[in-house]
C-alpha cells in the first residue's frame, strides 16, 4: 500500500537552496517572453527547438531510429532507441500541452530509461492542438499502443510493456490505458509512469488557484492549452477527456511525480487516490520545490525523481518478464 506524503514536503522549509534560487531563475527568464497564443504557435515551436525558453534544446541521439505505423487514416510516426536485446517496451507520449514538443525531443531522456531499465522506448509523434484539436491525439496514441500490443513480440522480441508520460504526456497515458481497455478489452500494459500529468482538464483547485507568477506553468497557460485542445467541447469532465472521472479499475502499477510547485499538483494528488480507491497498486512522489517540468533541469530532486522512476520501471518490467514468458 502506497501512504500519503509527510505533510512537511509541502512546508516552505523543505525546498532546498538550489531548487529555490533555480525557480527564481526560470520566472526572470520566462516572464518576459511573448505568449504563443498572441504570437502563434509556429514560431514557438520553432524557438523551443533552438532552446529559447525553459527547456534545453534537443539533443539528437545517434542511436535513435524513426519508424512509420499505420493508424485509421494516414500514418504515425515513431522514435525508437533500443537496446541489442530488450527486456521490455517503454510507450512515451511527450508532453507540451497538446500543442508543442516532439516525439525527437527527448532522446537523452529515452536513453536514460533504455540505459536503466532494459526497455526499448518507443515515442509518439501525436498530431498537435490547435491545428489537430480531440480526439486527434488520443486517437493516435491509442493507434500505437494497440500496434505495440499486437507486434512488440515481432518488433521487440518481448511482450512486457510499460507506459508514460510528462504532463500532456502522462494525461494522454491514461486516456490510452482506458481506451485499450474499454475499446479493446486490452491490458497489456505492466506499469504506467505518470509524471506531473493533467487528470482533470476542467480545471482542479491547485489549476485555478495558482495565479499568474511564470514558473513554467501557469493558470493562463492552463486554459490557453486546454481551450486549443478541446475547442467548442462543453463536458471537460468526460471520462475520455479527463480521466480522473473515469472508472480506473484494471490499471497497472502506476507511479505519480509532482512537484510541491507545480499548478497541476493536485491532479498527481487527486488521481493517485482514485487508483487506489480502483484497488490498483499506486505510489506518489511528491518533491519540494519542484516546479512543472522540473525532471528536464540539472537539479538535486529531479536525479532522485528521474531515478525512482526507473528503478519503478525496471522492477516492473522484471516482475512482468517471468510471468509473461510462462
């Protein structure tokens, strides 16, 4: 059984120096810059890949292939970085609120999980908001974990697999966790790893309430994402769009970051006691300070956060392998 947090995580106090003086630093940097919904979203996602912004630029890895699936109507494409001989397959939906990011901008982070966790990566280039509003992105990324339900044996040479995610990421995550199950009678999925996802697009209290200061993300950008997403959709509370309303029975093992910083806290919160309440096996990890997003940057709690994760992947995947192959 996973416990609730020591309540002193959320204390001022136990923010560390470095993780404090880093978020002062982001909010000088970012509070100056222009709004994508005012300048629009090309631009954006162009200065996102020459690393203007919050986050590094890209960095491209030599081991990295690209791979086109079919799915309803056209094709998918996906970034693979594998090991010689996988234990498993990692399904990674990136984050971006929906409207940025790429399934190529990631790859040291999908080198680490392959590194540690014996997995193949597989990520979804997922079609985009606003020029692809719901249920484009659902759609694809329930088109390539139903490929990877059916073909990972050929592809990969296993059949264990987990799921995850950043933000977007980690909403898009549980969406395709309920859609294979409902839609396809599937389970197939031994973990998800859910890092500081979205659960509730109608907006949790921490969404609302965490007002205008820059720190990656705020309630303005909240509502800009989930108005380009979900344009002229009225119920935000439909289990297909905010799984937190869902039935969450038969889900996997599932891991839940978030930092004590981050406007969608209460979505990790919210939706990691509704699977337990499901009678799935969930854990919660909760750092101080961590601001949305704080896994990318070269912080203290983000290596211990980065390093749960997969040492919850790689048990997971171990755990799976024997009972999958007898």
């Amino acid at each position: 059984m996973s416990l609730p947090p020591d309540p002193s995580v959320f204390h001022d106090s136990a923010v560390s120096e470095e993780t404090s003086a880093f978020n002062q630093r982001l909010i000088t940097l970012l509070t100056p810059m222009a709004e994508w919904w005012e300048v629009g979203v090309d631009p954006v996602r162009a200065a996102r890949r020459r690393g203007e912004g919050a986050f590094p630029a890209p960095q491209m890895s030599p081991r990295a292939t690209d791979r086109r699936i079919p799915r309803p109507s056209g094709e998918i494409a996906l970034r693979v970085i594998a090991p010689e001989r996988p234990k498993g397959v990692h399904l990674h939906i990136h984050g971006g609120g929906w409207v940025f990011g790429g399934a190529d901008m990631q790859d040291p982070m999908l080198e680490r999980i392959c590194d540690n966790t014996g997995q193949a990566c597989v990520s979804v280039e997922y079609r985009l908001a606003p020029e692809h509003p719901y249920p484009a992105a659902p759609d694809d990324c329930e088109a390539a974990a139903l490929w990877l339900a059916r073909n990972a044996m050929a592809e990969f040479g296993t059949e264990v697999l987990t799921i995850g995610g950043e933000s977007a990421g980690a909403h898009l995550a549980a969406v395709t966790l309920l859609r294979l199950r409902d839609r396809h009678g599937l389970t197939p999925f031994a973990a998800a790893n859910m890092v500081f996802g979205c659960f509730d697009l109608s907006m949790t209290p921490s969404q609302r309430r965490f007002g205008s200061r820059r720190l990656v993300l705020r309630t303005v950008d909240i509502e800009r994402f989930t108005d380009a997403f979900l344009p002229g959709v009225a119920d935000r509370r439909a289990p297909d769009i905010s799984p937190l309303f869902a039935d969450l029975s038969d889900m996997p093992p599932a891991l839940f970051t978030v930092g004590t910083a981050d406007a969608l806290i209460d979505d990790s919160l919210f939706m990691h006691a509704r699977w337990l309440a499901a009678g799935n096996q969930g854990a919660l990890a909760v750092y101080p300070g961590g601001a949305h997003g704080f896994t990318a940057f070269p912080l203290t709690i983000a290596r211990a956060a980065n390093a749960r994760s997969d040492v919850f992947m790689a048990a997971a995947v171990d755990a799976a392998a024997p009972r999958r192959a007898g």
